[in-house]
C-alpha cells in the first residue's frame, strides 16, 4: 500500500456517511462515459442517443467478461479508455480501487487504498459499496474502515493524491453513500446513529471547506444537487426528513419531517419536487414541493427501500424491493400502472429512451418498455448467479458487475454487453 503524506490528511471526528464532488468534466460528461452513482445526469437516466442490445446471455452479445478480485456492490464507472471498480478482500479486510480496459476488459491496474479493517455488518452490504465517481481528471472513493469513514482521491493511473479521514463511523448495517461530482466540492453526508455530519471537502487537497451537523440516525442515503425553482439545492433524504441545502454554504434552504428513518435510495426529481423512498421503520414514498415549502404534495406506503426511482415524462417509476414495477403520476401520485416481475431487488434500475432496464438479485435483467400510459416486457435476460450492483449504460454498451456462485465459491465478474 502506497502510504499518503500526513501534510495531506485531515481528521475530522463524528462523521460516517460519505459523498464526494469536484469540479470537472464530469459535470458535462458525453456520451460515452458514466463518470458516477446513476450516471451522468444523477438520476440513472442514460443518453438517449446510442443503441444497446436488449437481448444477451452467456455467449449472445456479451464481448467480453473478466474476473473481479474481492468483492463489492459499488456500479462500474466508466471513464475514456477505462472502467473502474471499489472492491474490498474480505478474509484480509483490505480495499482497493480497480481498473480496467474498455474495449478488452483487460485488468490495467490494481491500487490498495487500505491493507486491513474493512468495516461490513448486513450480509447483502459489503467493504465496498461505493460507487467511484470521477471529475474527469480524478477519481474519488470512500470505504468504512476502522471504525472511521476515509475519502481518497486518486489520479487516473492510480496514483494516491491525498486521503482525508473524515469521520468517526459506528456501523449498523454498512456503509454505501457514493461519490457524486458538483461544483468544485467534495460533499461528505455522515448519517449514523451517534451523530451525524454533512460537510463539502476541496476536491484538491482533502480540505473540509463547511460543514453542518445531522440528526443522530442510521441513514444510507446518497445526497444529489438539483437546481429547483432557480437555486443549486443539495437535497439529503432520510434521518425521518427531508432537507435541502444551499452546496456552496452549507446554509438551509428548507426542511420539512416525514421521511422515514432509513432510506437507501438516491431522490430524483420532476422539477417541481422531490421524491422521497425508504423502508425502515415504515415502508414509505412521498413527493415534497421544492419551491421552499417543503409540502408534501402526496405519499404512500409502498416499499421502495433500496433501488432508487426514476423520472421520465410526468412518470415516477419506481422498482418495489420484492420485484414488482410499478409507475405513478410524479404530480398526483395516482397510481397508473403496476407489473409482478419477481424475485428480490437491490440493483437501481436504469433508463435508456422509454426502455427500463431492472437488474434483480438473482442476475436477471429485465428489460421492458415504459410510459404513464403502460407497461410492455421485451425480454428476460441473465448474466451470472447474484447481482447487487447498478448496470451502467454509455457507448452503446452495458457494463455489469455480477458474481457466479459454485457451492461455497463466489466469484464477481466485470460484464460487458454490446455488438460488434
């Protein structure tokens, strides 16, 4: 393990749950790149202009597949000529960031961010459920680790720039706020159940540049910045509310209660509001007015625990934790249609154009055609035994991380699906 400088490092006590964000390419990212946690607009939409096959199996449009050492649950992040993974060696404790070849699959290089003290606690959670997010220029990771939370920025070749132990973390069930990019600032959310923090880190130097306390609770949620109603609002969902954020201050916009205590998903938004989802201790979806009043225009009590939703042409999809799609009026909440697809879901689901992609925990992938008006199956396909992370859509490629089991061996894959 490379060691870091100590001039680099910053501690900074009572922290846990981590987000990251700098300044780059990313916050314009093309077409062929899916630089973070739902992809480059934030809300697991991909580009519409490209063309991806919708039917694929072990040998049928799958150009190529590689090993994956360890394990995680963090999505591809798929930059230039590369793709990256967190992973974390569970029987040695230690974490690391991988890359690879596009084109080939071809491992290019491996860089160990700790040796030992991966921190897991749920068996579906792993050391590694972060999803690396990029500014085009770095990379930016974050991994519980003895007893703490440690952001770490890397160069693209995998060289170690600087590592910021952020934060004290008292483990309840894991640890899997990912990386986002906005704005030339590092935002770190710390939910756990003995005191919780938000805070914006130079993306630089590992600097905290303002910070904010949160509620004392066990959270998992990813913040996201939407620019509603003519202000950048940082929006945080979970700790039983609902809270937006001015990201250059820190300042409150709004905040409204309602929310349940634990949620996994990251919000989207109809431009008008935001969707709050989350299982724990009540099952529960709402949509909150973001024009400052935080009101909540309507709920319910479905159980969207932890893939995240969808927004698309005054639609909210959403894909229930035990498999059942399901769309509603994003203004109304009238519920317009609802499909069984079966078995259990972790993976968030994916949109290319009015085509879903919904990935469950099982390894199947089903694709299906969605509007307010109806639901349409294409197909279903299968890429390995388990799966618990979010496919990543660009290049007119899909990029998979899934894991085969044989009895007692489990071993992740790096998948990538497309044509010639």
């Amino acid at each position: 393990m490379e060691t870091v400088p100590s001039s680099v490092r910053r501690f900074l006590p009572g922290v846990a749950w981590v987000v990251l964000a700098a300044a780059g390419a990313a916050e314009q990212p093309g077409a062929n790149d899916w630089p973070n946690w739902r992809g480059p607009t934030h809300d697991g939409q991909a580009h519409a202009q490209q063309t991806v096959p919708l039917v694929w199996g072990d040998a049928e449009n799958v150009l190529w597949s590689v090993d994956v050492p360890g394990r995680g649950n963090g999505s591809p992040t798929v930059i230039g000529d590369r793709v990256f993974l967190a992973t974390c060696d569970e029987s040695e404790g230690s974490q690391s960031v991988l890359a690879f070849d596009r084109s080939s699959g071809k491992p290019v290089w491996q860089r160990q961010v700790h040796a030992s003290g991966a921190m897991r606690k749920n068996e579906k959670s792993t050391g590694a459920s972060a999803t690396v997010t990029s500014d085009g220029e770095r990379l930016f990771i974050t991994f519980p680790n003895s007893d703490a939370v440690f952001a770490t920025a890397l160069e693209l070749d995998g060289t170690i720039l600087w590592q910021t132990r952020v934060c004290d973390y008292a483990i309840h069930q894991g640890y899997g706020a990912s990386p986002l990019v906005y704005g030339g600032r590092v935002f770190v959310i710390a939910d756990h159940r003995d005191k919780g923090r938000i805070a914006a880190l130079d993306p630089l130097s590992g600097k905290m540049l303002w910070e904010k306390e949160r509620p004392p609770a066990p959270n998992y949620s990813s913040p996201v910045v939407w620019k509603l109603f003519g202000k950048e609002q940082l929006i945080l969902t979970g700790c039983d509310k609902v809270v937006a954020l001015d990201p250059a201050s820190g300042d409150t916009l709004w905040e409204k209660e309602g929310a349940t205590t634990e949620c996994v998903t990251t919000t989207v938004t109809d431009g008008e509001r935001v969707y709050s989802s989350g299982g724990y201790p009540k099952n529960h979806i709402a949509a909150y007015r973001a024009d400052g009043s935080g009101t909540i225009d309507w709920e319910n009590g479905e159980r969207v625990y932890v893939p995240s939703l969808l927004y698309s042409r005054g639609g909210l999809y959403a894909i229930l934790d035990a498999g059942i799609a399901v769309c509603w009026d994003a203004a109304t909440g009238k519920e317009k249609w609802k499909q069984r697809l079966g078995g259990n879901f972790s993976a968030s689901p994916v949109m290319l154009g009015e085509t879903i992609f919904a990935t469950s925990e099982t390894g199947q992938t089903h694709v299906f055609q969605a509007t307010p008006e109806g639901f349409r199956s294409v197909g279903v396909n299968r890429l390995g035994d388990e799966a618990f992370a979010s496919p990543a859509i660009c290049g007119n490629r899909i990029y998979f991380r899934v894991a085969v089991t044989s009895g007692e061996r489990r071993q992740e894959k790096l998948v990538c699906v497309g044509t010639r």
